[in-house]
C-alpha cells in the first residue's frame, strides 16, 4: 500500500513561522481530535460521541455564524438524520423546503429536478442558515459525556512522532498555546484547509475555477412557494434558493469579472439583476452597500490520498466541490457517516490503521469522482455556455433527452438530492 508522507520539513517551516513565546499551557489527551466545525467534523464528532469514543472537535471561530455557507440539507442527509432519530427535531427549526427545481425559458418553464417524483423518505431539500443546522448537531454532541468543543481554536502545527500524526497544537486567545494529543486527528477543516497544508498533501484541480456572488433579496407573497430556480441568457446566470424570507442568490459571473462589474457601480448591478429577473426590479434598491455582496472563488479539486499515519482528511479538506449542483455539505457529510462507521470499532479497540484509513477513502473517492466529472460536464456544456454573451443559450441536447425520457428524467433529481450512493448510519451506533 502506497503511502504518501507526511513530510517533516514542511510541518518545520510552518512550526517555526508559527513559533508561541508563551509556553503551552494544556495539554489534552483524547481518541480522535477532530479540527473543523462545519457539517463534516461536526457530524463525524457526534457519530463517534454517541459510541463512547473520546473526542474533541475544534473550531477555529467563536461560532458558527458565517454569511453565505450552503444552507442546503438534501434528501440523503435528512435521511441520516433519521437514522439518528434526529429528524423530526431537526425540522421543527425553522426552514424553507425545496421540491423541484426549473428553468424559466421562453417557450415555458424547464422542470430540472423534483424530488417528489423520487419518493424518498423525504422529498425536498431542506433550506436552513448553516449556523442554525451546527448548532443543532454540535448540542446533540453535548448529551454525551465524550464529546468536547473547543471553539476559538486556531490550529498551527502537527505534533508529528516519528512521522506519525499525534495530534494538533493550537492558540487560544489569552488561554495561549494548548495542544490536543490523539490517537486519530481528523482533518474537516474545509477548502482552505491548513492541516491539509500543515502534512504537506496537494490537491490536483479537477475542474476550472468560477466564481459566484451571493447576496441576499427580500421574498414576496406572491413569489414561487417550494421551488428553486435558475434564470440564465445574455451572459447570465442566477439561482434562486429560498430562505423563508428571503432570496439566497448565487450569480455566477465570469473569472475575475468581479473588480470591472464593481467600478461599474451599484446602480449598474441592480438593473442587471433586473435584466436577468424582470420581478426583482422592485426590490434590488435592497442592495445598498458593496457588503451586502460576497464574492466566492472556488476551484473543484481533490486529493490523491485522502490519509497519512494517524491523519484522515475529508469533506473539502479532501474534496473541494464545485458550487454546481450545491452538494458539498451532502458529501461532507457522508464522509463523515462512512468515517464513523469504519472507524469506530477500531477507534474502540485503541487502533488507527492505515487499512481503515484507506478504506474510508476507497468507499467515498468514486461517488466524489463521479459528481464532480458531471460538475466539471456541467460547467462546461451550461455554465460557460450561459456566460458567452456573444451567444444565445440553448438547453444542450443531451439534457433535453435527459429530462424527456421517463427512465432518465429522474437523474437529476437523484444526482442532486441522493448522490451516486446512499450512505447510512450503521445500527450499532448508540442513541
């Protein structure tokens, strides 16, 4: 079995450049430290805190409250969380449900996905602010005497023995320097991934980089109830997701477009929206401030080797997602199911093999290959079809096929609500 290493030089450099003058003032042992508080780490720590393992999860803000995470719950992750008995609870926060997803065309609506027609236990994607979805998991976590949240924990360095991850140490504003001992560290930390910098592992780009503007619209009445929609043509390409609310609006826009449609002006962004969604122009006056606009760069990619002696990474720290389709949160979080399913028994007997490390990677790493090629085919037949400007969009032929053949017209709605396979919890986890 192929290993990639772990190298010691670079976990030297980034130790020196990131050298404490104060001395270290905690050190706590645990099974599996897991760095990361999104829905990946979040997820795997109350999956193994539930078995009794010892874990601590850190998390390197104060909370969760980040604008413009994917508010998206799919069909297969509510679906875990009924395998947890969580789902009903879950649901009695308040949320907005997604059951098909169009086109809007001139000669008519193009239905993409509806969920219903899949009949899954539950048919919709779930709308719910990402900070709201962590707290829930991570209070759930807090009924079980294993599990610790450190929040405010900024990890810096590996605690490396010969050439075995031992765990992490990180700052902790006037705590100072604290490091976290494990048997396993788990690296969710996300696209940017500094653990994932810190071993030394480099990712290999899988599809071009876009980027996306979020930004936020007031909800009326009379707008479309349970429905996402996209509206593309004349260089456009916007979709809608619904927050109660609200109007999430992701708006793809050409790379590095960004900084000519800002000396353009405000002004000059509102009519365009307008331009793109005639029902909006009573409403982008809403968009006042630059700061009301976040800019996403994102870059598909993922990692050969998703392991190291005493390391696993997963979520975007082993897969960064392209924001198509918005599946991201659902493979982080099957990661974490398939981690805690392989893992745990292991983890309960005192081991963290490099076998199990692979077979965690070896379950996950074909359905994560297989949608992002369908991303990649997404960008390149939609996506940059729709931002040519000097070109009139028309649906590529094989969707057109794809959405008239009965057999076949479900695929999307299984790509984006199931994935290419569905993950459950195993029975021996502990309620």
């Amino acid at each position: 079995m192929q290993v990639l290493p772990i190298t010691r030089n670079a976990v030297e450099q980034e130790r020196s450049s990131f050298a404490p003058a104060t001395a270290l003032t905690a050190n706590e042992p645990t099974t599996c430290c897991i760095v990361g508080g999104g829905p990946a780490g979040a997820v795997l720590s109350l999956l193994l805190a539930r078995q009794g393992i010892p874990i601590t999860l850190l998390e390197a803000h104060k909370d969760f409250e980040r604008d413009f995470r994917g508010d998206t719950i799919h069909p297969s992750v509510l679906e875990i969380m009924d395998d947890l008995g969580l789902a009903d609870r879950l649901l009695e926060l308040p949320h907005a449900k997604i059951r098909t997803i169009s086109l809007p065309l001139p000669a008519g609506r193009l239905q993409i996905a509806d969920f219903v027609r899949l009949r899954p236990r539950y048919p919709f994607v779930c709308m719910m602010p990402q900070a709201r979805f962590l707290d829930f998991i991570t209070s759930e976590a807090r009924r079980y005497s294993s599990f610790r949240l450190v929040m405010g924990a900024n990890v810096n360095e590996l605690i490396m023995d010969t050439g075995v991850v031992r765990g992490v140490r990180y700052h902790r504003g006037r705590q100072g320097l604290c490091e976290v001992r494990a048997l396993l560290t788990v690296a969710a930390d996300g696209r940017f991934s500094r653990l994932r910098k810190l071993a030394g592992f480099e990712p290999v780009k899988t599809s071009p980089p876009i980027d996306v503007l979020w930004f936020r619209l007031p909800r009326c009445p009379d707008d479309p109830q349970d429905s996402g929609e996209a509206f593309v043509g004349r260089g456009h390409f916007l979709i809608l997701l619904d927050r109660s609310e609200e109007w999430q609006v992701a708006w793809v826009i050409p790379k590095d477009g960004f900084q000519e449609l800002r000396a353009a002006g405000l002004e000059t962004l509102r009519q365009t929206i307008v331009e793109a969604v005639p029902h909006f122009a009573d409403r982008v006056q809403h968009l006042r401030d630059w700061k009301q606009v976040s800019l996403l760069s994102v870059e598909s990619n993922r990692l050969p080797q998703w392991y190291g002696p005493g390391l696993l990474l997963i979520g975007d720290a082993a897969h960064v997602m392209s924001p198509v389709a918005g599946v991201g949160i659902n493979y982080a979080i099957q990661d974490a199911v398939v981690a805690a399913n392989v893992l745990a028994g292991p983890l309960k007997a005192g081991e963290a093999r490099l076998e199990d490390l692979a077979a965690v990677q070896r379950q996950r790493e074909w359905p994560t290959r297989i949608i992002q090629a369908f991303q990649s085919a997404a960008q390149d037949q939609i996506v940059a079809r729709v931002l040519d400007q000097d070109t009139p969009f028309k649906i590529p032929i094989i969707l057109r096929l794809i959405l008239r053949v009965p057999l076949l017209r479900d695929l999307p709605a299984r790509l984006l609500g199931l994935g290419i396979r569905r993950v459950h919890v195993r029975n021996d986890s502990k309620g």
